[in-house]
C-alpha cells in the first residue's frame, strides 16, 4: 500500500475538508510546502491509518508540524484540534 501522500495534492488548492481512512500503511502526508498551499482547508479526518494517526498527534507527532495551521483535525474519532 501506499506510504506517501503524493505531492500535486498541494495543487488542489481549493479543498475544504480531506478524510484518509483504512491506509494501514499509509506514514506521511506531504511535505509541508505541499501542505501549506491548502489554504481553504478546513477539515482533516485521519480513520484507521495507524501510522500516520500516530505521525500527526499533537505536538508530538512527526507530522504535526504539516497540519497545525488545520482549524478542524479528527484523528480516529478523537477531536485532536477544534476550532470553531
């Protein structure tokens, strides 16, 4: 399975929400550049994707730092940011 997000996901500059679910494999999102460039993006849900629910806990996680500017984060059921 896959274990990288691809990087033209920071060209859909337009997104509001992503759900990534059942990627058991699945370690990082893509770089924070990439990241950074979904700047309408409201909403990340992470279901089921062991690895990277760990690689984007708060503050801890390797990933954190990509999805921190994210108002809205759900990482398996748990509102890990919620910002209204």
């Amino acid at each position: 399975g896959i274990e990288v997000l691809p990087e033209w996901l920071g060209n859909l500059s337009s997104l509001e929400d992503i759900k990534i679910r059942n990627c058991k494999n699945l370690k990082h999102l893509p770089s924070s550049a990439a990241m950074h460039c979904l700047s309408k993006l409201k909403r990340l849900w992470i279901f089921r994707c062991p690895i990277l629910g760990e690689n984007c806990a708060m503050e801890t996680g390797s990933e954190w730092s990509k999805i921190c500017h994210i108002p809205n984060i759900v990482v398996n059921l748990q509102d890990v940011r919620f910002i209204t």
